[in-house]
C-alpha cells in the first residue's frame, strides 16, 4: 500500500513538473523576456562592431618565389601507375 502511494506521488510531482515549465515556457512573460535579450544582444554586437579598429593591409608582396632546380639525384615514385596498372 506505502508502494503504491509513493509511486503515485511520484508521478504528481513528474506531472506538476512538466505542467508548470510548459507554463512558462508558453507564457507571454517568458517571450517577452526572450525577445527583449535577443534585441539587446543585437544592440550591444552593433555597438561593438562600430568600436572595432580597422587594420591596414601590410600583405603586399609578401610572397617570395623561390626557382627550385630539379636534382637529377631525387627518386621518381611511381605510385599513381602501380594504380593504373591494376590488372
């Protein structure tokens, strides 16, 4: 009998639980609250964004080419013909 009534309140609580957070979930308030921090989240990355400095570009002819003669000492793999190969 105590068993019974101990599941059952447990069972309650678990119902009671779920019924009042989709309450708030689902109330007026809550959205409000929700979409009040959304736009002032907005706001504030706006905000942060304007504040930001702006780099200047000092990339210019970075790029050094370096002519690299073919030694006639280095090994050729043949690795893509053994694929072709395959009979």
């Amino acid at each position: 009998m105590i068993k019974k009534i101990k599941y059952s309140i447990f069972i309650l609580i678990v119902i009671f639980f779920v019924f009042f957070t989709t309450k708030y979930y689902f109330s007026d308030q809550n959205k409000k609250k929700s979409f009040r921090s959304l736009n002032q989240i907005d706001i504030k990355i706006k905000n942060y964004s304007k504040k930001l400095p702006v780099l200047e570009n000092n990339t210019k002819n970075i790029i050094e080419y370096v002519n690299q003669d073919k030694d006639k000492n280095k090994r050729k793999f043949n690795f893509w013909k053994l694929l072709e190969n395959n009979e």
